[in-house]
C-alpha cells in the first residue's frame, strides 16, 4: 500500500495541496474498514458539472425545486437564502407538476429534491404541495422523491409520508449559541432532535445534514449533533462544510481542511454501520480537492460533486467507486445504469 502522504503527492490534482501528515497517518491506520467500503461520487444535475476525472449529466435527471423561489424569512448568516437561487421555483403547485411532467416526458426525470425558504420558525408550508406529490407518486411510482423538511413535528413527518416522500433531510444543530445567532431562531437544540425523532419514527429514509463550522467557520456543537444523529435509525448523515462567500464578507472563518477531516474521522467512529456523505455544500478550490481527499481516505461512503483527484485518492486506497446523476441522499439503482441512462 505504501505512505499515503507520499502517495498523494504523486496524484496531479494534488501535488500543490497541504496535508496534515498526522491526519493522514490516522486514516491510513484505518485503510482496511475504508476500503470495505463501496464509494459513491454524486453528480445530481440541478447544478453544472465535469471534471477530468468525472463527467456531469447533461439531463434534468435529478433536479430541485423551491416552493418559495429564492425567498426565506429566516436570511440565516451562513446562507442568505443564495442556496435557493439556482433551484427551480416552483411557488404554486400547478407549476410543480407541470414542470415535473415536462421533465419526465423531454429528459427522463427519475426524481427530484423539493425545498424552499423558511418562515420565522424555521418551518417550511408544503401542504399545498402534498397532493401534487401524491399524484406525481401514483402516475410515476418509480420516480424518487427527497425534500428538506426544516423543523417539524409528527404530524407534519406523517403527513410527508402519507403523500409519497421517499426521503426527508435536515440539518441538526449542536449548539444553541448558533441557532441564536446564525440561524436569527428562538429555538432550542432539543426541537431539532425533536424533528429528527419524528421523522425517525416514519418509513422515509432520514438523511439529517450537519454543516461543519456553522458558527461562522468554528467547530461548535458537531460532536453534540453526531450524538443525536446517533439516537436515531438514520438511513444516512449528510455532512457539508459552511461555505463563507454566500455570507457577509469578514464575518466567516475557513473551516481549516484538517479540522473538516478530523470531524469525518469522528463521524465514521460514532456513525460504524451508517452511511456518511459528503453533501454538495463547501469551500471551492484547492480546499475542496484537500476536502474531498480527506472524505475517501477516512471511509466516506459518497461524495457529491467530487473534486479533481477524488478519483485518484479513492484508486490510490484501493476503494471501489461508481457515480449515479442524483442527490447524494438517494439512490436511484446503480452507479452504472444511471451513467448509461444519461448518455444519450
């Protein structure tokens, strides 16, 4: 197998990059579970994507749409609703059927992400929603389903289900101080175990997402969130870095690569048996190929949008990996038939 860090020096896309040799001797005591492990690069087409490694999908074969175009209540610090802006708005429920209709029929659609902003409480209001989804379900019972759930109670998670949602994802918080103040929400850190416990106790799969360094670019709370997600019979954990140029400019630090990797690493260990993805969400460049390196080398079950020399990290450990054109939290069959589907 050899040194890694020698190793990674080697791989083009790399050869510039800083790596803390520590971390790296970790994760290469750790090379037999990794390598167990199948890996998953996400290439979802509802942003544009290719690489010299990895070729996007030129169809509409997992979009997202937001009920609220690029409006929300909550403008958190961290966002400022900028996630919103390049999903498809679908504000009335005629237009989300309509356009996931026209989708299916010119491009395939095989499912899609349905979001949107939030009000004052962090709640997202989509049942006016829920009987286009139910009907898109019977006329399309393939197509797979996601949706950001943002807080909700037990009603709100059954009533989800009931209209045909294959998969519920949100972000669970560690801290108080950063709901308070990142988030703009009088909330606390128990309404969003609360969310998770109620989504839990359906049959969706439950992909919560934490977003390291969500206290302006310090780690606070992510052992406490790993903790909760813990609790719970999660299908998966999402985990995105805070990315610092959607907020004001000053008021965000750069989660350092090394301390991104220690908390995969941590994950991994509290998380054995569960599948850890690395989701659209963190900072470009050289940080995102340092990143993304770290996320194969400590046993990182997918990635979505995968960095130059991604690739080469997962051949250098010996991981088997495929790519499937969907959001990283659903799986809609294998790697290689949805890289066949999307080459006409």
């Amino acid at each position: 197998m050899g040194d890694w860090m020698s190793a990674l020096a080697r791989i083009e896309a790399l050869e510039d990059a800083a790596f803390d040799e520590v971390l790296v001797a970790e994760m290469q005591a750790h090379a037999a579970g990794a390598r167990a492990r199948d890996l998953r690069f996400s290439t979802p087409s509802f942003k544009e994507y290719d690489s010299q490694e990895i070729k996007g999908c030129g169809k509409n074969a997992f979009p997202a749409f937001s009920i609220t175009g690029a409006a929300c209540a909550l403008d958190c610090d961290h966002c400022r609703a900028k996630i919103l802006e390049p999903m498809i708005p679908a504000t009335r429920p005629e237009d989300l059927d309509r356009k996931v209709r026209d989708l299916v029929l010119l491009q395939g659609l095989q499912g899609f992400l349905l979001s949107g902003g939030s009000n004052r409480r962090n709640e997202i209001r989509y049942e006016r929603f829920y009987p286009v989804i139910e009907r898109l379900k019977r006329d399309f019972p393939g197509m797979r389903i996601a949706i950001h759930t943002a807080l909700t109670d037990a009603a709100g998670a059954k009533r989800m289900e009931a209209a045909g949602v294959d998969t519920a994802m949100m972000d669970v918080i560690g801290a108080e101080e950063t709901i308070r103040e990142v988030y703009h929400l009088d909330r606390p850190v128990e309404d969003f175990e609360a969310t998770l416990a109620a989504l839990s106790a359906t049959g969706m799969e439950i992909s919560p997402h934490i977003v390291i360094g969500l206290h302006y670019g310090r780690l606070k709370g992510e052992a406490r969130a790993l903790e909760i997600v813990a609790r719970y019979p999660t299908k998966a954990l999402v985990l995105v870095v805070v990315m610092p140029f959607y907020a004001t400019p000053g008021t965000f630090a750069t989660v350092p690569p090394a301390d991104v990797g220690r908390i995969f690493l941590r994950a991994r260990e509290v998380l054995p048996d569960r599948d850890l993805l690395l989701g659209c969400a963190r900072p470009a460049g050289m940080h995102k190929r340092v990143t993304d390196a770290y996320a194969v080398m400590a046993g990182l079950d997918g990635i979505a949008f995968p960095a130059e020399g991604a690739v080469g990290v997962a051949q250098m450990v010996g991981r088997r990996w495929d790519q499937a054109h969907a959001c990283c939290s659903i799986k809609l069959g294998t790697g290689a038939s949805l890289r066949a589907g999307c080459a006409a």
